[in-house]
C-alpha cells in the first residue's frame, strides 16, 4: 500500500535551461543613431533573470552647444509602466574629463513578453561624449 | 545573425527609427535609407529566412538585393515570431531590405 509518494522534483531555475543573455553598446558623439540601441524581448514561456546593468557616458572633448546627452536602460514590463533603475542624463554643458556612470543595485526578473532596451541619446552638438549601456542576465524556462 | 532589415521612421528626433524585431542589437542603420544591419538571435529567424539570408550577400546599407525579398519569407517570418513570442496576432512585421 503507497502511503506517500514525492512530486518530481522541479529543477532550480539556474537549471532550467538558462541561457546566458547580454547586450553591449558603445557610441561616441556623430558615430551612433539617437535612441534605442539594443532591445531584449522576453520570449514566451521563459523568465528572465537580469542581474547586471551599466550605463556611462564620458567626455574626451567638451561640446560646443548643451543638450541632451542621456545613457539609460529601460524596463518595460509586459503590459506595465517602464522604468529606467540606471539612468545617466545631463542636460548642462559638459566639460572634458566628465564622468558619469550608474550601475544596477540589485537584480530584476522580467516576466514574459517585458523587453530590456538599452538606449542612448546625444543632442548636446560638438566635441566628443563616449557612450555606453550594456546588460547581463540568465534567461530561464518558466 | 546578422541580417539587414527595412527600418521605420517615427519623427521623433531622440527615437527616430523603429526596428521591426522583438530582440535585435543595432550595428548600424541610415535614416535617410531607411536601413538597419542588427544582430539578431538566431532563434528568431526561421529557417527559411535564414537560408535566404546566407545566400543574399548585404555588404553594406546602399547596395540592393540581389533578389527582392519574397512575400511567402515574410509571412514566415512574422508567423514565427508571433509563435515564438506568444502574442496571437503578428505584432512584428519583419523584412530582409
């Protein structure tokens, strides 16, 4: 007579076939189109785990007229608001030698059909801003 | 894959081209073409559209297709992704340009 019986064991999610996901731009001032500049969507029947994200812009030669000069990654969740947890935008006049860098604290698990997108903007004109985004993470079955 | 694709343009000078792919990482892209060369996940592109992607050389944003990209390979395409990506209807409406 069976008294008990154990479920199968469900694999831990780093088991169930996790694909490691990572995306990198870099782009300096003229060389790059304005916006987005990578997009990770979350496809069907998976998760994913995004563990690390980067944003930082740099300036070698200071610009000539002040704008925009943003370097950002954007969460959107499926059906959901966006967020922007890294996100380095100045609006003033950049002087050479100006550093701005934001790294993700924590970790995010983005459900399916949300996207990842890296993006990058520069209106800011003249002179030289060093761009650049790049996430990591693990997608995994759900 | 590296595959070139037909891009749209939105107005928006902080976003100005939309890329048809759900997962893509940009290489390069004209606006004034309008093109794109993006990398994709191989996942994303049917095997037919593959094959015919390893057989039309796209060296650069300007020179043309050597043979225009066929309905039937776009119908492919955008079925596979609204599969893949489980969202009913064709959201994405990719083509080789």
């Amino acid at each position: 007579m069976r008294i008990s019986s154990y479920a199968v064991a469900r694999p831990a999610w780093y088991d169930r076939q996790p694909v490691e996901i990572a995306y990198q731009f870099s782009g300096s001032t003229g060389g790059f189109t304005n916006g987005d500049q990578f997009t990770y969507t979350v496809p069907a029947g998976k998760l994913f785990y995004l563990d690390s994200a980067f944003g930082g812009q740099w300036v070698a030669t200071a610009v000539t007229a002040s704008g925009v000069c943003q370097s950002a990654v954007v969460i959107t969740p499926s059906g959901g608001t966006s967020v922007q947890p890294v996100d380095t935008r100045t609006y003033v006049q950049l002087t050479a030698g100006t550093t701005q860098i934001q790294n993700l604290g924590g970790s995010i698990l983005v459900k399916p059909a949300g996207t990842v997108i890296g993006y990058a903007v520069i209106t800011a004109t003249g002179g030289d801003v060093r761009m650049s985004c790049a996430v990591h993470g693990i997608e995994f079955s759900q | 894959m590296i595959v070139r694709v037909g891009i749209t343009l939105t107005g928006n000078v902080l976003q100005p081209l939309s890329i048809p792919l759900p997962t893509w990482s940009l290489l390069v892209a004209d606006v004034t073409i309008p093109r794109a060369i993006v990398d994709v996940p191989d996942g994303d592109v049917p095997a037919d559209v593959a094959a015919y992607v390893a057989a039309t050389p796209t060296p650069d944003l300007i020179t043309p297709l050597l043979t225009p990209f066929p309905a039937a390979l776009a119908r492919s395409w955008r079925e596979h992704l609204a599969r893949r990506y489980d969202l009913g209807e064709a959201r994405w409406k990719p083509e080789v340009a």
